[in-house]
C-alpha cells in the first residue's frame, strides 16, 4: 500500500466547480497551527473541571473562577482561522485562491469538511 500524501478534490459551489490538490501535513506544519488552537487551555480546563470535583467550601470557589477565566480565554480562539491556516498550507493547484474566496465568503470550516468529505467519497470508491 502506498503512502499517499497528496489528495485529489473537487469543490462545487453553485455552478462553479473547483479542483485542487490537498497535501497532508508535515510535523513541522502541524507544529505551525498549534498557536490557532487552544489545546493545552482545554486540557488545562479539563483538569480544573476534575479539581473542582473533589475540592470543598473556599478552593471550590477559587477553582470554578480558575476554569470560568479559562474557558472565556478558550471562547477567544478563531477556530475559523485555524481552518484558514490549514487550507493555506494543505491546498494546491490553480484553483487554491478561488477554494479560499470561497472560504471567505461561507466559512473555512464548511470549506475543510467539504474537502475532506470529497476525499473521503473518492477513497471509497477505489
């Protein structure tokens, strides 16, 4: 079985049709999106949500204001350009800047599934 890094997709919106390539991630790229996402705060919430569990009376009160502060921080993050930035670095072709207009206007989130989903129904015809 080969290692395929690149992906064939086709995109359509409304009458417009789009074709592009989508590359898996290096580490070093992976490495590049962890300031778009805030997963060290969710595991840091994660644990608060544990503390505050088995804590009693004052402690209890200082953890929940702890895991509040914590979880508005975590509200702050745009995920949608986490999904921008993984569309810049994963899209190839001619159509990249036409697949990120699109993006623009309907959201890089529904853009990424809709890839994703294209790449997955191809797998699975093959």
């Amino acid at each position: 079985m080969k290692l395929k890094l690149e992906h064939e997709f086709e995109l359509t919106v409304g009458e417009d049709t789009y074709k592009g390539l989508f590359v898996d991630l290096t580490k070093k790229e992976t490495k590049k999106l962890d300031k778009y996402s805030p997963t060290d705060e969710l595991k840091k919430a994660t644990k608060l949500q544990r503390k505050i569990k088995v804590a009693s009376g004052k402690d209890k009160a200082v953890l929940e204001n702890e895991l509040d502060e914590l979880l508005e921080a975590i509200d702050a993050y745009d995920t949608d350009e986490l999904y921008k930035q993984r569309l810049i670095l994963s899209l190839k072709g001619a159509d990249k800047d036409a697949v990120l207009a699109v993006g623009e206007r309907y959201g890089y989130n529904r853009v990424f599934d809709t890839i994703i989903e294209d790449i997955s129904e191809r797998k699975a015809k093959n």
